[in-house]
C-alpha cells in the first residue's frame, strides 16, 4: 500500500507535495512526509498521523526548494512508527538521497542479513532500507548507474522516488505491481523561449493526485522504467524491461481511488464494469440494489444498471470516524461497524436486498451489515462481491492477511454464506473479473485470488523496532 509523490521545477514543491500527499491520503493514513531540496542541501519532515495533521503552514516553510518527493504510508513491512515513515533521507559520500517507496520486497530478509553481515548499520526495520544501503555501495559514477545496479539486487513490488540536492529519479520494477505516473505542472505566468508555457513534472502512485493540483497527466512509468528529472530535463532508461507484466489487478477492485487512472484505464469504469459482471454471474431476486460505502457504489452502480434493479443508497457512511473512539459501558450490538455505517430504514424494511461489496477478506464486517440490514426490516439479505474469493496472503505491498485470517482459505462458499448470515452469497469468478477490467488478462497479477505468485517470496525476517520519539 502506500502513495508517493514527488515535484520538480516549481517554486512551491513542498506545498504541491502536501496537496498532492491529500490526493493519495487514502493509500496510507499512519504518516506521512516530505523531502525537498534547494539544489544545495535536502530538507525533511515527518510525523504520525494524517497529512492535514502532520504539515502546517511553519512546517512547509522549512522544506525549501522547487523539488520534494513526498510519502503516505500504510504499514506492510516494518511497524507503524515515526523510524519506520518516509521519505527516508541519508547522507553518503557523494551527496543527500531521500527516497520514497511503494510496495513491497520479498527478498529484503535476505538482503538486510547480508548487509549487515558486511557492516551495515539500519536504522529501522522497514524493507525500504536495503535499497538505501545498496546505493550507498555502489561504486558507478553516474546516478542512473548506480539506481539500477541496486536495482538490479531487488526482488518483488516497487514504485520508488529519489531526490538529491539536484535530480528527482523515479523508478518502476520490471513487472510493474504497483502504480506510478508521471505529468505536468504548468506556469502560467512563465513562457519558454519558443512561446510554450513552462512547466515542472510531477510524480505520483495515481492520477487523483493530478487533479488535485491542476496537472496533466502525460503517461504511466513503464514498468522497467528509470525516469531522471534535472536542470537538463526529463530522460528515460529501460534497464529492466520485461516481458512479462504482473500489475495488481486489486488496484481496480479495491484499492485505487475511482476518480483515478491506472495506466490509461479509468477506475471508475472497470469497478462499473465488474459491478455488470458480477449482475450476469450472479444474480438475485431481489427489489434494490445497495452498496457498501464507499468501495462498493461503482461496483453496485454497475450491477443495478445490468440486472435492472433500482439503485439505492440503503448504508449510509459517517466519514468523521477517527482512529479511536470511546465504546460505551453497556453492550450495543455491532457498535464498530455502526460508527462508519447506518441503515436508511424507509429504504431497506420490507424490501429484498441485494448488497455489493468489492471483496470479503475476513468476513466480520459483511456478518455485521447483513445482521444490521435485517435489524432495519430487509426481508431477504443477497451478498454479491465483484471479485473472486480471497484465498491467498498478498507479498507485493496489499495488506491481505495470513491465510489463518482469510474466511475463504478454509471455508467453503456455503460455510461462508452461513457465516454472513445472508440468504445468499455470489463472488464474480476470476474470468469474469479479469475480462471485465481487460482484455489483455495475462498482465494482472491475481495471485490473492489464485495463487499463482509471480515472483518467488521468502518467509519473513523478524526485526526488533528501534525505539523511536514520535517527533
């Protein structure tokens, strides 16, 4: 999980940074940071939190200079604590390097074991480390040189950006797992010397953030990619180009924002399209359609639109739930679940209802809404989920637990059924999912459905967290 940002060429890049670290708060919301610089030396700032919470006006005066990368982060390596946030920012003998990650490496066990059996000193127990390490031994002069010979060590899931006191490099694995594109950021009161308005380029794990700050979106960066930004411009290397792509097809079914594109596919349209899908796989005799807010309205939108059923919002979502909360004294039936989501009674009583959610990992929460939806009067609860059971942990970056904690590892879809509550439960199949998002199925990585992992992964190495003051 995770999002990444990054600007360079604009006066304000710490501020361009802080908004556009708004625009992919949804990826991660333990902390977040920024590493800028003013061609002479970096500057970083980090915290616990959400970004709103972390960066205020004094803080971004401090992160001078019209280049930042920037990082939200949810934890799938390491603990959630202010040593283990991003960018990660060192001194080496040839310079600054700040760095942000995205993703995650399924050889950074090993990796670290080595370099510390070499003399390595880490600093936290985040997988994003060894990348840092395996710069700072590199012995090629140039910077693109010596990003692609550590590069060449990884194994597994990265989107990465680099900052020094003069480049910002953004960098992609050969089988493009996770997301990063690239745009520009016009000024409009600053010409280039043939009359075309002058611009800066700005990095980020999705095209949400873009829009939040005015930018174009130009093009995903290749998987394999090596994109350098400086004072010469912008230059593109396919050092680790592959044949074989793997992008995380739980990118559309869940995990990207739907105003989003992902390469040049519209979010908003393949979560559509699988809503319809999953309408012809798997459909209900029921009187409306309602959806788990927020991931499952557009799946739900598209499952109306096909079974011709009418949509309604039956749940609605309190986005004021904040990390914690105090539970009452006395017992009150499903209280987590009711923070974040309550039922529209005149909708629901009486009424057969068919409810689309985008995937069911555990299966507390769906035994919860349907236990719920049954309290408001629905006289038929119908579970429709517009992707394939999750069976398998995911090792590139998606927090999908263990199989111990996955309902469908072990459980059949009538035991999970029963387990719900509903009267009836359908899952999209894993052809339909893949047709439904693209044609070219053999580019998705679906091994949370399936199994099939693409990049061998070792068991992980326990590291002890370094006790660290929040800021």
């Amino acid at each position: 999980m995770c999002g990444i940002f990054g600007v360079y060429g604009h006066p304000e890049a710490s501020n361009l940074t802080y908004l556009g670290l708004h625009g992919l708060q949804h990826r991660g919301q333990e902390s977040a940071g920024i590493a800028s610089s003013d061609s002479r030396r970096l500057y970083t700032y980090r915290g616990m939190g959400l970004v709103v919470d972390v960066f205020n006006s004094a803080t971004l005066d401090r992160i001078k200079g019209s280049a930042a990368i920037g990082h939200v982060r949810y934890s799938t390596a390491g603990e959630s604590d202010i040593g283990n946030s991003q960018p990660l920012a060192v001194s080496h003998a040839r310079g600054q390097l700040a760095m942000a990650h995205n993703g995650n490496l399924v050889n950074a066990g090993s990796l670290r074991q080595e370099l510390e059996r070499s003399g390595s000193i880490f600093a936290s127990n985040v997988d994003s480390e060894v990348i840092v390490h395996l710069f700072a031994r590199t012995t090629e002069h140039k910077i693109v040189d010596r990003i692609a010979s550590s590069l060449e060590r990884l194994e597994g899931a990265y989107s990465l950006l680099f900052l020094t006191e003069r480049k910002l490099i953004a960098a992609r694995d050969p089988l493009g797992f996770r997301p990063l594109c690239m745009g520009r950021i016009y000024f409009e009161d600053r010409r280039r010397p043939g009359g075309e308005p002058a611009h800066g380029w700005v990095f980020a794990s999705e095209t949400s953030a873009f829009d939040l700050i005015g930018a174009e979106y130009v093009r995903p960066v290749h998987p394999g990619e090596i994109v350098v930004v400086d004072r010469k411009g912008l230059r593109s290397y396919r050092r680790f180009d592959s044949p074989r792509k793997r992008f995380c097809v739980f990118e559309h079914v869940y995990f990207a924002r739907p105003d989003s594109l992902l390469g040049f596919s519209s979010v908003y349209e393949s979560r559509r399209a699988l809503g319809r899908q999953l309408a012809r796989e798997q459909p209900a005799g029921a009187d409306l359609v309602i959806p788990v807010p927020d991931s499952g309205t557009t799946a739900a939108l598209g499952y109306a639109e096909e079974s011709g059923l009418p949509f309604e919002m039956g749940l609605i979502r309190s986005h004021y739930v904040g990390r914690t909360f105090i539970e009452p004294k006395q017992s009150i039936r499903h209280f987590g679940v009711r923070l974040k989501l309550a039922p529209v009674r005149r909708l629901i009583e009486g009424r057969r209802v068919v409810v689309v959610d985008d995937s069911l990992v555990r299966g507390t929460t769906s035994h919860k809404i349907v236990a719920m939806l049954r309290g408001a009067g629905a006289t038929e609860v119908h579970l429709r989920i517009s992707s394939p059971p999750v069976r398998h942990p995911c090792h590139y970056g998606i927090d999908i637990p263990t199989h111990e904690e996955l309902i469908a590892a072990s459980r059949s879809e009538e035991e999970i059924r029963a387990h719900t509550g509903a009267d009836s439960l359908g899952y999209l199949g894993l052809e339909g999912m893949l047709a439904a998002i693209d044609d070219r199925r053999d580019t998705y990585c679906d091994a949370c459905f399936s199994g099939r992992y693409p990049v061998p992964f070792e068991q992980p190495v326990r590291v002890r967290p370094l006790p660290v003051l929040q800021r």
